[in-house]
C-alpha cells in the first residue's frame, strides 16, 4: 500500500468518525423528540380515558334523576362537552402519533447511517492493519 493510499486511507477514516460524530448528534436531537412526542401521546391517552370515565360516570348518574330535572340537563351538556373533548384529542392524538412514527422512521434511518459508516472504518482500518498500518 503506498503513501498515498495510506493517507487517503486516514482522511477517510477521520471524514467518516466527523460524519458518525454529526449523525450522532442529529440522533440525539430526534430522540429527544421522540421521547416529547411519546410523552405527548400518554398525556392525550390519559385525557381521553379520564374524559370517558367521566362520561361513564355522568351516564349512570343520569339513571337515578329526572332526565328534566335541571341537574341531567346540565349532565347531559357536560357528556357532550366530554365528547367533544375526545373528538378533539383524538384528532391531536393521530397527528401526534404520525409525529411520533416519522421520527421513529428518522432515528432508525440515522442508527443504519452510522452503523453503515463505522462498517466502512472498520474495513478501512482492517485494510490498514493488513498493510502492516496501524490507525
């Protein structure tokens, strides 16, 4: 292997450890990400259960009072407000998890970018060690 190769050889090797140090750094980024928007999805999922609880609770309520009593009336108001509410937190809820799968796509895209360039250091370096080079 010649002089030349060599050098190539390490240019290589310290352009692909700056290349893995900033996809690195992009993964970190979108794992943080993903972490907000799992959060996220917990935080509407709880919103909705909690809604439908309440719902639930409303509706049997109901069961013991005059429907035309003024207390029903506003139970009734209160169960389609819930409703509602469910309506609108499942809407956000599909967005967030569209989210979610992008950088879920994202991070497992940059985790085969880094693999693929520590696979080419490590058969640049083996190349390397066979020329009697060691890196």
């Amino acid at each position: 292997m010649s002089k030349l190769q060599i050098d190539e050889y390490c240019i290589k090797i310290l352009n692909l450890l700056n290349d893995i140090r900033i996809l690195k750094q992009q993964l970190e980024h979108h794992e943080e990400e993903y972490d907000r928007y799992e959060h996220s999805m917990f935080s509407v999922t709880e919103v909705i259960n909690d809604a439908t609880e309440q719902i639930s609770i409303l509706e049997k309520a109901i069961e013991h009072q005059d429907i035309n009593s003024a207390w029903s009336q506003n139970a009734l108001a209160q169960i389609e407000s819930y409703k509602n509410d469910i309506n609108v937190q499942e809407l956000n809820k599909v967005s967030i998890l569209r989210s979610y799968n992008e950088k879920k796509q994202k991070i497992t895209a940059l985790k085969e970018q880094i693999l693929g360039k520590e696979d080419e250091i490590a058969s640049l370096k083996a190349s390397l060690d066979k020329a009697g080079v060691s890196y």
